[in-house]
C-alpha cells in the first residue's frame, strides 16, 4: 500500500508555477511537464485553487500562477490541499470484539498512527515550496 500521487503531482505543478512566476501556465502545459493528462491537472488545481495555494485567470491571457509566494506554502498545506486525511485508517468494518486482538487493536494502532501523522505533518511543514525550488538550482 502507498499514498497517492496527488501530492508529488501537486508538487511539481506548484515548482513549474513558482519558477515561472511572469507565466499564467495552461493545465496544457503543466499537464505537459508532468506528464499526464490534463484532466488530472486540473482537478488538482481546483483544490489547490479552494485552498488558497494557486489562482486562477480566465481569458485568453488567462491562465494558473500562486496565490501566495512560494516560502508561504509548505509542503503540509499542498498536501491537505489535495490528500485525504487521516492518512492511516484502521479496519473498515469493525473487527471481532470476542477476539482478544480484534478487541483492542484499533485502539492500539490509533495512538500510532497519530504519531506517524504528527511526524509527517511537522516534516511536510518544516519545507517550503521556495525549499524546493531553492533546490532546484542546487540540482
């Protein structure tokens, strides 16, 4: 099992928009760098649009750019932005409560999987996209 793509794909658009800030990028274009299809891009933009993080112009000089300067989005707000949260869940039907482990297992990986939560939120938090984009140069 593993997370989704949203956010690496979030990622990499949000880089391309804050390397280029003079450029209102198509989801064409991004969809281009990425790689995919840019009915993917698009629905990732209208979440990063709904939470602040990218900007939208219609017309024909329209186009995506950030909403805020990139030392202003961590790498948390894209990733609540567009992933689903909590991101550990545990047993989707409930387990048996007449076995000894199925009685107190969610308990025990709930206190776990909200530390693995903490941890990743403080990391994801501690890097800026500017981070990111910082490195870029450094590649």
């Amino acid at each position: 099992m593993s997370f989704s793509s949203r956010h690496a794909i979030s990622t990499h658009i949000l880089m391309v928009l804050a390397c280029c800030p003079e450029t209102k990028a198509s989801s064409d274009m991004l969809a281009t760098s990425v790689n995919t299809n840019s009915v993917v891009i698009r629905r990732l933009l209208a979440k990063l649009r709904d939470a602040g993080i990218v900007k939208v112009q219609k017309g024909a000089d329209g186009g995506y750019s950030l909403a805020r300067v990139p030392s202003h989005i961590s790498l948390w707000d894209i990733f609540e932005a567009v992933e689903e949260l909590p991101l550990f869940n545990v047993h989707q039907s409930p387990p048996n409560p007449c076995c000894s482990v199925g009685a107190c297992v969610e308990r025990l990986l709930a206190s776990v999987y909200e530390e693995a939560e903490d941890s990743i939120r403080a990391l994801l938090s501690d890097k800026s996209l500017q981070d990111l984009v910082n490195d870029i140069a450094k590649s």
